[in-house]
C-alpha cells in the first residue's frame, strides 16, 4: 500500500513520529513518503506526493495543536485535499 505522511513540526516531535510510522510502514513492505508541509507548499503539497506510478491509498497527517487549531500550513493542506483527487 503506498501511504502520504503530511505533516508540520515547528519543535520536531511531529517530524519524530511522521519518520517512525515511515519507518514502520516500510518494514512491513509498504511505501511511504513524508510531506513536510513547513516547507513544501500546502497548496501544491498534495501533488508532489501524487507524483509515482502509484496514487496514494492511506494519508496521514500529523500536526501539533495550539489553543485547540491546528498550524497553519496543515489547516491549509486539509483545505485543498479535494483539488488532486478530483
């Protein structure tokens, strides 16, 4: 299964639990490719990780929260899912 690990970790433990679940996805025969959303482009994010002979069955999305809202650059990513799978 080819699984999108979308993710922004402005303090790194998101990005240390985004590279674990990779890791682990991998170890069972899956591929799994990390987004980091902090610098790549929401608006585009979605279809970088398409790019491959194989779309995507499983995303993940991993974001701290502050003051119970999401960061700005996953927010924004959720917000145009729709676009790619159109």
């Amino acid at each position: 299964m080819n699984h999108v690990i979308a993710f922004c970790s402005p303090n790194g433990a998101t990005r240390q639990v985004a590279e674990v679940i990779k890791t682990r996805l991998r170890a069972l025969g899956d591929t799994a490719v990390l987004v980091d959303l902090a610098h790549t482009d929401p608006d585009q994010a979605m279809a970088s990780a398409m790019r491959g002979p194989e779309r995507p069955r499983c995303l993940w999305v991993g974001s701290p929260v502050y003051a119970d809202h999401m960061v700005p650059p996953v927010e924004r990513f959720l917000k145009n899912l729709a676009t790619p799978f159109d």
